[in-house]
C-alpha cells in the first residue's frame, strides 16, 4: 500500500527562557490525551539538567497545530533513588481497565557502575488528567524472557476482551556491529492488570532494522492492524520511522518502506525522526513524533495522506 505522511512542521519545542528544573529540556515521547474539539493534552518527556526525563504537557490544537496552553510544572517527577524509575520516566500510552485510566511508561536507571536498564511501570490519569504512581514495583520487569531490559509499552484492549501489549526487549547491547539488539515483544492480559509473556513479536534483521523502541499500534485501514515504531540499522544511522503489520496481531510482517515518513531535507527533523504515537481524530489519521536530538528539537504533527 503506497501511504504518505504529510507533515505539519513542529509543533512544540520547550521555551529555555522560562524553563521548570525538571523541564530544561526535550519534549520526547508525545502522547495526545483528548480534551475537547480538536485540543489535547499532549504530555511529554522533558529532562532536567542530570537527563533525567519528568511528564510535562501542552494543549495543542490538531487542525492549526498551535499551542493553546503550555504547562510550566510537570504533572509527574521521576523518583528517588533507589527506584526503578529514579532516572526518567518515558511515557507510551493508555488504556482504561474498568473506571481506571492508566498511563504506561518506561522507567529508566542509570547507575555509575553499570549499563543503563529499563522495567515497564504504570501510571493513574486522574479525571483532572493528573498523573500518580499504581505501584512502587514494575507492571513488567526482566525476568527469563526479558532478562536485559525492557522498553515503551503500547497495550490495545481486544474487541472481545483482554489486552495485548508490545514493547521492548533488549537481546544484547552489542549485536556484534556496536548496535544493540532490542526487539519488540508481545505480552497478553485477561484484565489488564496480570501479563503473561509470548516473547519476540515483529521480525528484525541485523544492519537493517535492530534497536527498535516505541511502537505505536492501530486498526489497519484495510483490516488487521499497523504498526509504526522508531528503529536503528545497525549502519550508523540516527532514529528512522519504520511500519509493520498484522492481520491477526500475533504474526507481524515488516515493510520498512511503507511507513510513508522520513526525515526531512533540512530543519528539525533532517537527521532523525523517531517515537511516534498514531492516533485518529475523527476521520483523520493523525502521527506525532520526535525529531533530531531524541525530542530536544521538540515534536510534530502529520497526517496520513494516503
């Protein structure tokens, strides 16, 4: 299928005149949360001076792709040391068990002493959109079939119920060409609350497609389901959009060609695009993703053009 996204151009870049300590900088990992009309709350991670990520958010309107509100405190902080999210909290998406929206993210640890590591929490969206912490342990953690670390979940309820969920999984921090090996992993719930792991989900290949993160999954316009995510080649290449789709939701089929963006000639986005969220606001099919810097350029919007 030949799909095209028509970009819109940056939407948001954070403000370095007036910034809040935990928000000096980045917008990464936008995630759109409807408000009303064509506004949302996009919340965002930004980072304080150590790189560690907080949720900021901004009210945008998709149709003009302005900036309604921006605002200053961040609703979430990273946590105390000792944490598993003591050095960032990267946001993915939500999905709503019973009267409980939760939002999900990766939390982030970086110790002195050893490679950096991630577990999948969880947070509760308030009905005033604030966000707080559902448990001080990890919804996911490494275990025998993510022994390494784990990544950017995206969980879809089932139309009979239950839910799926990719995410991501590190194999190796060096695939033998100084590239990672991080893939993304399927996992299936009954209540949305206990997951049982199925282990590897979208096909990879070594110099093509091999550090993958952020899926973001859909209805496909023809049926099944798509899926657009960041990836690295393993060649030397900064973060790429990449697409993949299923017609069943277990057996995924890669097309790296047919994610329909790339970067742009000059600009924000010229040397990467990377972390998108799809969603559809009314009959539109809208995307916002990061660009150069991993969302320290901030994000923008576009819309499937097919």
């Amino acid at each position: 299928m030949t799909r095209r996204w028509r970009k819109h151009g940056r939407v948001y870049v954070p403000d370095a005149r007036r910034p809040h300590p935990k928000l000096r900088s980045h917008a990464a990992n936008p995630l759109p949360v409807h408000l009303e009309g064509d506004v949302y709350r996009v919340f965002y991670s930004g980072r304080d001076q150590h790189n560690r990520s907080s949720v900021g958010a901004v009210d945008i309107s998709v149709s003009t792709g302005r900036v309604e509100a921006e605002h200053a405190e961040p609703v979430f902080e990273h946590g105390p040391a000792g944490s598993f999210f003591a050095d960032g909290v990267s946001i993915a998406n939500c999905y709503t068990v019973g009267q409980t929206r939760y939002m999900l993210f990766m939390g982030w640890q970086a110790p002195a002493d050893a490679h950096w590591r991630g577990d999948i929490g969880r947070l509760c969206l308030d009905a005033d959109l604030g966000l707080r912490l559902d448990s001080d342990a990890p919804l996911l953690g490494v275990d025998p079939v993510d022994p390494i670390s784990l990544s950017y979940p995206w969980v879809l309820p089932r139309p009979g119920g239950g839910y799926d969920m990719w995410y991501g999984s590190t194999r190796s921090w060096d695939a033998g060409n100084g590239e990672m090996l991080h893939t993304l992993h399927h996992a299936h719930s009954k209540d949305g609350h206990h997951w049982t792991r199925t282990g590897l989900a979208v096909p990879y290949t070594l110099g093509t497609a091999q550090a993958f993160s952020r899926p973001t999954v859909v209805p496909g316009e023809s049926g099944g389901l798509d899926m657009w995510f960041s990836y690295r080649s393993g060649a030397g290449e900064a973060y790429r959009i990449g697409y993949a789709h299923s017609a069943d939701g277990t057996h995924w089929v890669l097309a790296l060609d047919e994610a329909g963006i790339t970067v742009s000639d000059s600009g924000w986005d010229a040397e990467m695009v990377a972390y998108p969220y799809v969603f559809d606001h009314g009959d539109t099919r809208l995307m916002l993703y990061n660009g150069n810097g991993y969302g320290k350029s901030g994000f923008g919007l576009a819309v499937l053009d097919d």
